[in-house]
C-alpha cells in the first residue's frame, strides 16, 4: 500500500477522494445519521472535521456514488437517491444584519432554483415571498425533497459584538 498525502487543510470530501489524499472512513456513521434522524445540530471544538463532515453529507446526498468506492456507504446504501443539496456555509455571512442576512440568503436560494429548478409549491424566488421550510422541501428537477446542510453558523454573529 502506497502513502496517501494527509489532506492538511482541505475540508471538501470530494476534493480528498478525487487527489487520492488520506481519508479516515467514517462513513458508517454518515449513513446512519441519514437513515436515522431528520435533524442535527453538531457543536464541536474548532478544527474538528464539522466542515469536512458536512461536505461528506452533500456528496452522499448529491448521489455521488464513485467518491464512496472502497469505503463502508458504498456496501451500506443500496438506492443512491440524488437530492437537490441546500449548502449553506455561513461565514460568508459575517458582518451582517438582518436585512443583509435576508438578502443574501434571497440571492443562494435564487442560485438554487436555477439548479435545481422550482418545486410546484415554489412560484416566486427568495424567503420574502417563501419561507425557508417551502425551499428546503422543494423538490425541483430530482423529484426528491432537498436536503439543507449549513455550517459555520456562530460565524454570523461573532463579529456583531464588538
């Protein structure tokens, strides 16, 4: 077995599996959090894998099934459903009120429908007109319900205070 590069500051799943990098198989417990629960909120330490954690989600619920060949979800998963992916990292956020908040999120939803396309339940872009609840069950070109993966999210109010 040849050494595998050890992916120092790379937090994208796909990235890692494409370079061939070191990647410590989890993704048992990516399968069972999927299979088992409809919410979770991860409070971890800095530099604990939450983001690297979160890009392994959105490529499993993307149906990227080549970037989980010879890990364990590739044995555990049987359907391979591809769902519209909600990301949302929020530290692009920072600095910003509510109304800058609302704005921005408008602008990646309105991203999102141009990928995904609008479910039946979606006539109009942006939270103003939708709530966030309508966007994240839209089910545009996939037929299945999107998936909402957000991170970074105290990073929107940690420089509020000064």
């Amino acid at each position: 077995m040849a050494l595998k590069l050890y992916p120092l500051g790379i937090q994208t799943f796909s990235e890692i599996r494409k370079r061939d990098m070191l990647y410590i198989d989890k993704t048992e417990y990516v399968y069972r959090m999927a299979s088992s629960g409809k919410f979770f909120f991860l409070s971890r330490p800095r530099r604990f894998g939450k983001s690297l954690l979160v890009s392994t989600l959105k490529s499993y619920f993307e149906g990227k099934k080549e970037l989980f060949r010879g890990l364990a979800l590739e044995q555990l998963e049987k359907e391979w459903t591809e769902y519209p992916v909600l990301h949302f990292d929020m530290s692009t956020f920072k600095n910003c009120d509510l109304k800058d908040l609302q704005s921005k999120f408008n602008v990646l939803l309105s991203q999102y429908e141009s990928i995904w396309g609008k479910g039946p339940e979606s006539k109009t872009p942006g939270i103003a007109e939708n709530t966030a609840e309508q966007k994240c069950r839209q089910r545009g070109r996939t037929g299945s319900p999107s998936r909402f993966c957000a991170e970074k999210i105290n990073q929107t109010q940690q420089q509020q205070n000064p």
